[in-house]
C-alpha cells in the first residue's frame, strides 16, 4: 500500500533562510503544495480520502493550521510554521478566552484540528470545544479512575490525546485504548492493551502513523513490568503488532530474532523482575522510511546488581529503537544507559530533523534525555553523531563517539555500598516536559533542570532482594539529598545548536521544574513556568518578549493553531505529575484545592481578562483531641513513605498533586478516614484504594499526619480553632 511523499523541513526546499517569515511561509505552503502533488511512495496507507488528508496534515511539512498531534507533527518537532504571531507584534499578545477547570490532572498537549480544540483532564476525561470561543461541544470521560483498581495507584492521569481521520485517542490509567469520533464524543472502540493484574498503567499519548495508532505504558517503578508498545488498527482497533522491549524468560522462546540478541545482554533470572524499558511517553515517525522510533525506559528494578547480577547491558533499556512502521520489526538502536542502574530513561521527545553537518546532509535523530547529555543520531543507521553535556554531570565524564558508549566515573555504580553524589539526580536534567526543535533557527530548545541526588546500595542484598508492597517500591537503591549547592533544584530554558554542538543561549527560570516547549515560524520560543507566568522569547536571543500571569503553575506545553483566519495559542496551566511532590522544587506552594486550573487561549489584541482566583489561606486543621505518640507515628510514617508520599509530598508536605492532608479534616476522624483509605470513598477523584491496610495501620497512618499537622502549627503558631 502507498503513502504521500513527506515533505522535509522547508529550508530544505531551497526557501531562502534569510528572507521574513511571510516569505518562508509563502514558500513553505509551496513547497508543500508541490510535494502532494507528486506520485505516491511505497509505504503507508491511503485506503480512504481522509487517511489521506490525515497524513497530510501529520506531515512535518504540514502548513500549520491544525496541531493534530503531541509534537505537532509525525517529526515530533514541537514547532509551527505559523507566523502571524511574531516577535515584532507578541507584546499585543492577549487572552482571547479562558475555561476553569476542576481539581485533578491539567499537563496535558491540547490538539487542534479544523476549528475545534480538544483536550484532556484528571483521568483521560475529553473535551471538545470551538477553538475560537471556548464552546464546549462535548466531553467523554472513560471512568478510568473507578476501573484502574491498583493501577490508580500509579500516574496522574493523561498527559495527551492523537488525532486521525476524524477520531480521538486516549489512552487511560486501567491500560484501555479508546477511539472517539471526533464531532460527536460517541465511543467508535475500545481495547485492553494491558495483562490482566499487572503493574503497567497509561499516562502518555498515543501516537499515530500511517493509518494505525501506536501506544506504551508505564509501570516500572512498582512491579514486576516487561515493557512494550502495541500498534492497533486506527480504524478497527485491531491489534498489527507488538514490539517487546526486553527479553522474557528463555524458557517460553523468544518473540523475534531482537529478542533472543537482547537476552544475550542479560543475566540471573532477570525476567522474575520485568526488567523496565516501558515506552510511556516518546514516539517519533519517519513516513519516508516507514520507521517508527521509540524511546525507552529505565530498569525494573533500578539496581542493575539486583535486576541483572550486575552483568551486560540490557537491551534495550535506555535506548532508542528504530522499528518497522509495517511489521513491528527490529531495525536498529542506540543506548543511552548501557547496564542501567540510575532511572536514566531515554523517553523524552526525540526530534527528527535534516541537518548538514561535517558538509554532509544528515537525516538525523536529536534527544535530550534524562541523564544531562543531548544526543545527536543519525536515524538511518542508530550511528552516534555527536554527545555533549547540557547540565552538570558527575556519573560519566564523555560519550564515546566511536564506540557510542559513556565513559562512567568509577564510582558511578556505588562500589561496596559507598555513596555516590549523582548529577543530574534521578528525576533528570529532561524530564516529559516537551524540548522543541525549529528548522529556521536550527537549535533545539530544552527545559533543562539541575538535580542532584546521593545514591547507594546499602543493605541490599542482590540474592534475596524482593518486591514489597507500596507504590516505589523496586528501586533496590537508597536514595538521599545530595550536600547544599546553589545549582541543586535550579533549572532554565537552553538553546542548543546541534551543528555546532554548543549553547547558543540560555535563559534562567524559577524552581527545579518549568513547562514545555512550542517553537514557531514568528521566531518564538513560548513556555510556561512552575510561578505561574507564561512567556514568549526571541528564539535568536533568548530575550523575553512578552509575559502572561496564568494564576497557577504550567507544567504543560502550548500549542498554536489557526481558526477563524487567525493564529491562537493554547495552553493548561496547574501543577500536577510528579512536579506536585516536592515543594521545595517549586517556586511557589500551589494548593491543590485551590490553585486554578485553566485552559488559556491567546490572539493578537485578545481583551479577556482572567477570573480572580480563589484566595484560601492553607493551613494546619486544628485537632482538639490528638495526643503525641512518637513510635506510632514513626510506624505511620513507614507507610505513608512506601504508599502515599507519590501524592501527597514528602512529609505529608502537599505540592500541587493532591490535597495537603495536614489541612484536612478526614484524619480527625477514623471512620472517615477508613472509608476514603481503605474503602475507596473518593475513587473517582483519583484517590486509589488500600484494600491490605489493617486497622492499626489505618491507625498509625493518621497519627502521623495528625503528628505533621500538628508540628506545622506549631512552627506558625497557628492557636486559632477553625
């Protein structure tokens, strides 16, 4: 079957790069013109005019009036050739209307496709709305939350949705992939991508190429979980193929000749742990070639002594797998992390770009994945280009061009149990949040974070080590704060020229975690941050052209559309994921009650003005009848570690994720207490069971939070009863 000629990125089209972006877009449109018009290639579908237009509109040179995907396009770019929002007119940049939305989960990349935008709430709820007004046309909400069982104990909800042909995807927490019809909201299908009783779950996109949708999953930080990606047909959602990302046990015989090579790369009985390598966020396409890319996750468990003797390098955790669009065959890969121990995943967007490098043209392949390196690939062969450091980096001091592999600080892997000082720390110097690519400027914008985080093994005894109960409960590794240094939980906005592999600006941003990226054919950067403003920046220079106060944190990347003849900007603000545990990576304290959650729209002379937050005073609930009790609250502590802190924050200390359960009433009060904890009373607000609590510790459990409380008001000198 065929499918239409991808049309490159459009300086590669012979548009003069130094002419006014009216220009390049007139070429742009052009070029794209030209393309479609030719004879069709030998790949993909065309089985009906809309699968048709659906790819077109996917294609990286697509004209940009929809953003029908997570990265806009299939290149997964994040850029728009939209300019009539430019850095000579972003300072009349205005609200053109905004939507409040309820507690819960708001990170998600809105979609935009012929006038109407939709994005995703809390557990994979949809909502359709006119782009230009805010309309709502309709919602569908899954009920995942109350079919999730154990698996709401992981995630925070749905991070994105994929458009094609007139329906909506989304993947939810309990592992169902569902199409929508995109004008009606109705259920087309429905299918379980997961096995019944594991660990896995689903919070990223999926994706969709070449008539078929394509999902992963996460998991790998609480159980037993063997990672894969599943390809379904977009029309039926009948399953194509599946692509495993580590070996099962050799015992069953191996899927594919991929498998049987990766076995080879590990040791022990490692398939009694899963391994890891779950693919719960990156997937980029190449429609000329047919090749889907995905990138990988960590090890399960993180310890590489506990999950594989400490022996090989198994594949393909932390890697980038090329694989074919058809079939779901192996074709090549490159890892990161080779023997990974570290939570180094390589699954943040990969970028496909044209570039000409050493005067060659490259078909190339860019990440910047967790461990503090940006990665430059050629992506017709997984040959390693270029490596450089983007962050501070203590657990290798280069990669190794020739052989593609780090040259690991000695003490990287915490030699007899010594303690190792590890930057970036395990959360990354990338995390989800979007980098973007612009084919005008050729640089690549990162939201790079600075980290750092002690590490070592302890106690851990490889033979006998086992999962427990918990939400993290697989690390195999001790985890500490690392010695104060200014640069710990800092965090900017870089320009990275992969050409000439160095910075060509940065800029600093508040807190240890800021929001995801958009780059546009205006020469605009756009990003939101963790203190509740969003900004638009010269993508040449860095500077700061134009700043919006959002009223709440943004986590989530905008997007950019046209409706109505005019260009918009789309964004959800309000701190969720794992942003939301820790304050003191934050610039500011969001409450999850309170703090607004929106949907922003902008236009060039928008007027709207935003509806005043709410202005609740958090503080510690006052408890007439709590008595101190420091053992039983140490024993609550153990479990609120293990169970909740996910959440709730570390020391009960609430940052956005979920309610601060030091300011509630429900641990005054043990029946209520039992209900919601043990009984699942609020379920369907995200708030998972724990069915194997017994009475005492439901008991200890309260006590230490009440114990929390009470030390808060303590420190406030909060006297007043509420």
């Amino acid at each position: 079957m065929d499918s239409i000629a991808v049309v490159p990125a459009m300086t590669e089209q012979g548009c003069p790069t130094g002419f006014p972006t009216t220009v390049l877009a007139a070429c742009l449109r052009l070029a794209i013109a030209t393309s479609l018009s030719l004879s069709l290639g030998t790949s993909g579908v065309h089985a009906a005019p809309g699968a048709q237009a659906s790819a077109q509109r996917l294609a990286d040179g697509s004209t940009g009036g929809d953003w029908a995907g997570w990265g806009r396009t299939y290149g997964e770019q994040h850029f728009s050739p939209l300019s009539e929002i430019n850095a000579g007119n972003v300072n009349k940049l205005g609200l053109a209307w905004s939507i409040d939305l309820p507690p819960g989960n708001a990170v998600s990349v809105p979609l935009a496709v012929d006038g109407t935008l939709f994005y995703t709430t809390g557990y994979s709820v949809i909502h359709a709305v006119q782009a230009a007004s805010g309309k709502p046309l309709w919602r569908f909400d899954p009920k995942a939350a109350e079919a999730a069982g154990e698996r709401l104990r992981q995630g925070w909800g749905s991070r994105g949705i994929a458009w094609w042909n007139g329906m909506i995807f989304t993947g939810t927490q309990d592992g169902r992939l569902i199409a929508v019809d995109a004008v009606t909201g109705r259920e087309i299908w429905s299918t379980q991508t997961l096995e019944p009783g594991d660990h896995r779950f689903i919070s990223g996109a999926p994706r969709v190429f070449d008539g078929k949708v394509i999902i992963g999953h996460g998991g790998a930080d609480s159980g037993a979980a063997r990672g894969y990606v599943t390809a379904y047909d977009a029309r039926t959602g009948k399953q194509l193929w599946r692509f495993w990302t580590v070996p099962g046990n050799p015992a069953n015989g191996f899927e594919n000749d991929a498998m049987k090579m990766a076995a080879q790369t590990w040791s022990g009985e490692w398939w009694k742990f899963g391994g890891g390598g779950t693919v719960w966020n990156a997937m980029s396409y190449d429609a000329e070639t047919d090749t889907v890319f995905i990138g990988t996750g960590n090890g399960a468990p993180w310890n590489h002594r506990v999950r594989s003797k400490g022996k090989g390098d198994n594949l393909f955790l932390c890697s980038i797998v090329a694989i074919d669009g058809k079939t779901g065959a192996y074709k090549w890969h490159y890892q990161v992390n080779p023997g990974e121990s570290w939570d180094y995943n390589a699954a943040m967007d990969m970028h496909l770009a044209d570039l000409t490098i050493g005067g060659s043209k490259r078909k190339v392949l860019v990440q910047a994945p967790k461990n503090g390196f940006i990665y430059v690939i050629d992506r017709l062969t997984g040959q390693l280009i270029s490596a450089e450091k983007i962050a501070k980096v203590t657990w290798a001091d280069r990669i190794d061009i020739a052989t593609g592999r780090p040259v690991e600080h000695p003490d990287a892997r915490f030699p007899n149990g010594t303690t190792f000082e590890m930057w970036p720390g395990n959360s990354g110097a990338h995390s989800w949040q979007p980098s973007a690519y612009s084919p005008l400027t050729r640089l690549v914008y990162i939201p790079v974070r600075e980290t750092g985080i002690a590490v070592n093994d302890k106690g851990v005894n490889p033979d006998t080590w086992t999962y427990q109960g918990g939400n993290k409960p697989n690390l195999g590794l001790n985890l500490a704060p690392v010695q104060p240094d200014s640069l710990n939980n800092t965090s900017r906005l870089l320009a990275w020229d992969p050409v000439a592999r160095q910075e060509a600006w940065r800029v600093a941003t508040p807190g240890a975690w800021n929001g995801g990226l958009m780059a546009t054919a205006g020469n605009l950067i756009f990003q939101g941050q963790i203190d509740g403003s969003m900004n638009g920046y010269d993508s040449t220079t860095g500077r700061r052209l134009w700043s919006f106060n959002a009223g709440a944190g943004v986590l989530a990347p905008p997007i950019t559309y046209t409706a109505n003849g005019k260009q918009y900007i789309t964004v959800l603000t309000g701190v969720g994921t794992s942003a939301g545990i820790d304050r003191s990576q934050l610039a500011a304290a969001p409450d999850y009650r309170s703090q607004q959650r929106r949907v922003l729209t902008f236009v060039l002379n928008g007027k709207a003005a935003l509806p005043k937050n709410k202005t609740t005073k958090l503080e510690p609930i006052h408890d007439p009848d709590y008595r101190p009790d420091n053992q039983m609250a140490l024993r609550g502590m153990m479990t609120f570690l293990s169970h909740c802190i996910e959440c709730h924050g570390i020391g009960a200390v609430a940052a956005g994720a979920a309610p601060d359960l030091r300011a509630s009433v429900i641990p005054l009060y043990g029946e209520a207490f039992k209900h919601i904890v043990h009984g699942g009373g609020l379920v369907s607000q995200g708030m998972p069971r724990f069915t194997e609590f017994t009475e005492q510790q439901l008991d200890e459990l309260r006590q230490y939070i009440r114990s929390e409380a009470a030390d808060w008001r303590k420190r406030e000198g909060v006297r007043n009863p509420r």
